[in-house]
C-alpha cells in the first residue's frame, strides 16, 4: 500500500474553526457587507480573492458594490475603496465603516465590476503588499496600495489596458480579462479569453510579448502561479471545460491538473508545498498534492483531501474564488451563495494508515483521526476500486464517544467484506464534526486473487467408490491454492439442500501457483 504524509490545513492555528464573515447580519452596503457574483458559466467571472501573507489580511473583489473591501485574517472588517464609498462622491474614497457601494464608471480607481484580485507577496519587490484588481467590464487592471491608495506612477494613473502591441480585450469587445496573479518576482500576469498573456514589471512596463497558449480553450476561474517562483514558472489556468490546466514556462501545455467531471470555480497555489486548492461542484474544495500537479498527468490528479461541505450554518454553497494564507495555511472561498468569505483553517485532521489482514474477499483498513478538541458526529472510511470515487463505505469500529474530544490522533480501523478477489482498492478516513470534515489522502491495497473451478465430474464410479474430478486454475503465477472436495448423502434420492457432510482430503490438497487449468481428483470409498 502506499500513502502520502497527509498535509495540514491550519497551520499556526492552536484552536483553529471553520467560520464565515461578510454579509452575514450585515445590511447590504454597510461596512463589511458584500455582494459577490458566482461563475454562471465557464466564460464568466466570479468575484476573486487574494491573501497577504505578512499581514495576513484578506481582499475581496466586491463585485456587485463596485468596490474592493478588506478583511482581518479573522474576518474583521478594515476597510473598503471605491468611487464615492464614503459619502458618494465622483472620486475614489476610503472608507472604515457605513460604507456606500462604489459609483460605476472607469475612471482611476474606479470600477464596473470588480472580478479578480491579486496581492504582491514578495517581500524584496518595491510593490511588496500592493493590490492589483481587474475589472472585466472596462478591461482594465488598476493597482493600489494595501490601504486603498491608486499607485498613480503605475500605467497611465494607476491604471494598465494592455501592452504596447495589444489591449487587454485583444482589440475585440466580449473578450474580457480571465485572470489576474503575481509571481515570485513581484512581475503581474495577465490572461484573456483569447488565451493571451500579457507580464508587466511593478513600474507598468511590458516584459514579454503577448503569447497565445496552446491547447487552451479558457474559462471563467482565473490563472494561478505559485508566489514563490521567480523563473521559468509553469502557469495554471481555468479552462473552458471546468477543469484547471498547467502551462509551461514555454507556454506549452502540459497536462489537466483536475481530474473527474465535477466543474472547477476559483483555484490558487499554497507556495509552502506546491499543493493546489480547487473548488469544485461550486460547494467542496479539492486539495491536490504539489507532487502530482507538478506533473499534471493528462489523467489529472485526484485530491489528497477533500473538504468543505455545508454543516448547519457553515459551509460553502457557491463558491467563486479561492485564496491560500500559505504561512498559517488558512483556505479562504468567496462565497457568492451567502455573499461571505468562508475560512477553513483545520476543523478535523484524518490520517490514512496501511490495510490489514487483506485476502481475497476483505481486509482491515486504518488511519487515524485528531478531533481537535471537539466532538465528531461521524468517522466513516469510504472505499472503491478506482481513487476519484469511493462508492462504499464502512463505519470505524470505535464510536465517536470512544474516540473523544482531546487534540491528538485517535487510531480508527473498520473491517471490509465482500469484496472482489485480485483487485486494487483505494480507500480513505473521512471525519466530520457539526462545524465541516475532512477526508485523509488515499490509501490503497490489492485482495489476493480467487483461484477459478473451471470443471467437476466423477470417475471410475463403482458399487464402492468413486473418483471426484476438479479442474482448477490458481490464475496466479506467485501464489498457489488449497483444495478440497465436499459430498454428503441425498436422503430419499432428493439432493435439493442436501448437506455437504463429508470432506477430503484433510488437510486440504495443494496447488503450485500457475496460470493454467490444472486437474486435481480424490478417490472417495464407502
């Protein structure tokens, strides 16, 4: 079996939860109040999110407020910018509580709507915590400071349209802006619906020619490169399937990160590990381990952990865009079902272990689960023999009261039956609690194989005896197999349910392993 250390969520969190803030109780328009737009289509823009990972603050692409609002790590609201935020006038404001939606329109500083967002997470870069937000009505990229300051000395008045040879709808209206990121240089990337890149310096300045990628076809959900990198970047990008792709630092594509049919929404990269967060089916996000996406077989990857899904209150119901706090590895979704940002530090940790006593039919699967100081309402392991879909499950043998409330790894096991002779399986742990859950990576195992019966008969009948004849393949070329004959008396001559009363050899006869038919006999005598 194989298994991969299981990564996380929530790191530097000592009581981390799953919690919400945004719109929640907050009258529309007021301070922290959002209104946020899902991706009704693969064409479509959401409202995105980003991360600074120094302060840890959060900045959400307002879209329906025509403004960009900020967030403590803790949801606290900081502040919003705009047009006429504070008091509705024709400029771009600041403001700290009562907060108007912004006033529409493309002048400097001011939106239409507000689509993706970025922040500059390289400590060494001279726009080091400045925003970036892309309007994808006006095709414009505006910067700003932390604070809501337009960086007037970037573009023409804070503002970029495209490059020198190109504006950012490629010259065609209806080919809007699909994504905005930073890399590890501080240098800004813009993508478009014509699968056309366009990187600038922090001064506005172009770096490379605009660059149409092969095998795109792009969608609604943004691009994605790791805050870390600095040279020879591989690039992901939401295509127009639903599914995120990865691009070379040639812009040759190489491969389908996602894997299963589910829709992908908003993604981004943790640079601690590589790992990739993806939401998927608009209410779950997917974490797919660095190591496979690097990779991005054509097969796509499947998610190491899965988490998300709508406990009570909490939980995601459409989610759009997706940012990673890769320092204290808090997820953060924009929420367009409940115009909120959703934050996942851990809620449950599960960890996948190797299976047991596997034979032809069943085995003992383990793992282990930390509830974090808090109840588990269910712990389940769920298993298939393919690792995107576990169609099976089995509840862990310890009770959610045995396993208990404390904050340090609980070992779960569950015997499996019934399953299919010379098959790999996959399973994984899965935990929730009243607040969200998680499931471990992926196990897997492989049942022993089922030797075959392929003939019965007798021979050499006589008044005293007879010989039974069994033709048997052990169908393993490693492994060989136990035999034996059962007969019993038909009372009456009737031989429906008649028991099987008698069996030889004892002990059972043995077969040397092979992948031929192979003929075994027993003579019986009365």
């Amino acid at each position: 079996m194989r298994f991969r250390p299981r990564k996380t969520i929530g790191r530097g969190h000592s009581s981390p939860t799953v919690f919400s803030f945004g719109g929640i109780g907050v009258p529309p328009g007021e301070a922290g109040s959002l209104s946020l737009a899902s991706e009704p289509n693969a064409a479509a823009a959401g409202s995105g999110i980003a991360v600074d990972v120094t302060s840890h603050d959060v900045f959400v692409a307002d879209t329906g407020n025509r403004r960009v609002s900020e967030f403590t790590s803790a949801g606290s609201f900081l502040r919003a910018w705009g047009w006429g935020v504070l008091n509705g006038a024709q400029e771009l404001q600041v403001c700290e509580s009562n907060c108007l939606p912004g006033l529409s329109g493309s002048h400097p500083g001011q939106f239409e709507v507000p689509s993706y967002i970025a922040v500059d997470n390289d400590g060494t870069s001279a726009s080091h915590g400045d925003v970036y937000v892309a309007d994808s009505a006006n095709d414009i990229v505006s910067k700003f400071t932390a604070t809501g300051v337009l960086v007037s000395s970037w573009g023409t008045g804070g503002q970029l349209t495209g490059s020198e040879e190109e504006t950012f709808d490629s010259g065609h209206p209806g080919i809007p802006i699909d994504g905005i990121t930073v890399d590890g240089e501080g240098d800004l990337w813009v993508y478009n619906l014509s699968s056309r890149l366009f990187t600038f310096a922090q001064d506005g300045s172009e770096l490379a020619t605009t660059t149409a990628l092969t095998a795109s076809s792009p969608g609604g959900g943004g691009i994605a490169v790791s805050s870390t990198c600095k040279t020879n970047c591989s690039l992901l990008v939401h295509d127009g399937s639903g599914q995120v792709q990865q691009f070379s630092a040639q812009r040759a594509n190489t491969g389908t990160v996602t894997a299963g049919e589910q829709m992908a929404q908003g993604f981004g990269i943790d640079s601690s590990d590589g790992d990739v967060y993806v939401v998927r089916g608009r209410s779950l996000v997917e974490d797919i381990p660095g190591e496979c996406a690097d990779v991005a077989p054509v097969s796509g990857c499947f998610a190491s952990q899965v988490f998300g899904e709508r406990e009570g209150s909490v939980g995601i119901i459409d989610g759009s865009g997706l940012a990673v706090d890769s320092v204290s590895g808090t997820v953060y979704v924009s929420d367009a079902g409940s115009d909120t940002v959703d934050a996942f530090p851990a809620v449950v940790e599960a960890l996948g272990g190797a299976a047991s006593g596997v034979g032809a039919h069943g085995a003992v699967l383990h793992g282990s689960v930390d509830p974090l100081g808090m109840r588990l309402s269910s712990c389940q392991f769920e298993y298939g023999t393919t690792s995107g879909e576990f169609t099976s499950s089995a509840p862990c043998a310890e009770s959610v009261g045995s396993i208990g409330e404390g904050s340090a790894p609980v070992s779960v096991q569950a015997s499996v039956e019934g399953l299919d002779g010379g098959t790999t399986y996959y399973f994984r742990v899965r935990a929730i609690n009243s607040i969200g859950g998680i499931s471990s990576e992926i196990g897997e195992f492989t049942t022993s194989v089922t030797p075959v019966v392929r003939e019965v008969r007798t021979s050499e009948l006589s008044g005293s005896g007879v010989t039974l004849v069994a033709v048997v393949n052990p169908a393993s070329a490693t492994l060989g197999a136990h035999y034996h004959f059962e007969y019993g008396v038909c009372p009456g001559g009737a031989c429906a349910g008649a028991p099987y009363t008698t069996v030889v050899p004892e002990p059972d006869g043995e077969i040397p392993a092979g992948e031929s038919d192979m003929e075994v006999s027993q003579a019986v005598e009365e």
